[in-house]
C-alpha cells in the first residue's frame, strides 16, 4: 500500500474522523479530570483517570489523523503532475 492510498483511504470519511476526534478528546479530558480530583482528595480516581488518559489520547489521534489527511488529499487532488511533453 503507497502512501497516497493511505491518506486517501485514512480520509475518505472526515466526519466520522471528526467524531473519532471529539470523542477522544472528551475521554481524555476525563481521565485528566479524575486525576486532578485523585490530587486534591481521593487518591484511589488517578488511577481510572490514567486507564482513560491512554485509550482517550489513542481515538483522538486516530480522528485527528483521519482529519489531516483528508486535508491533505484535497492539497494532493490540487497539485497537478507535471507534463510530459515540453514544449
């Protein structure tokens, strides 16, 4: 598999990408919530917070890749290859 065909296959649904993002995103802001609560007062939710940090940071990347490279197609579809023949 080249490549281009990643990008274009990791992008070709960039609202489910953008799903995948927030939802990570939300799970990581939990898991950092639960750990900054363990601080103050109840030690034993840093450890939850530690289990979601991980799985939250893995789907939000996943969705920030799928966002990137549809971007990225679009900047692949523009650029034209250069032409065989010069005249």
């Amino acid at each position: 598999m080249s490549i281009r065909n990643f990008i274009y296959r990791a992008g070709a649904n960039p609202h489910k990408s953008w799903r995948l993002f927030i939802i990570g995103l939300v799970i990581f802001a939990v898991g950092v919530l639960l750990i900054l609560v363990g601080t103050e007062r109840y030690y034993v939710l840093q450890v939850p917070g530690l289990v979601l940090l991980i799985p939250g940071f893995i789907v939000a990347v996943w969705g920030y890749i799928g966002l990137f490279a549809n971007r990225f197609s679009q900047v692949l579809n523009r650029v034209t290859p250069p032409s065989s023949e010069d005249n």
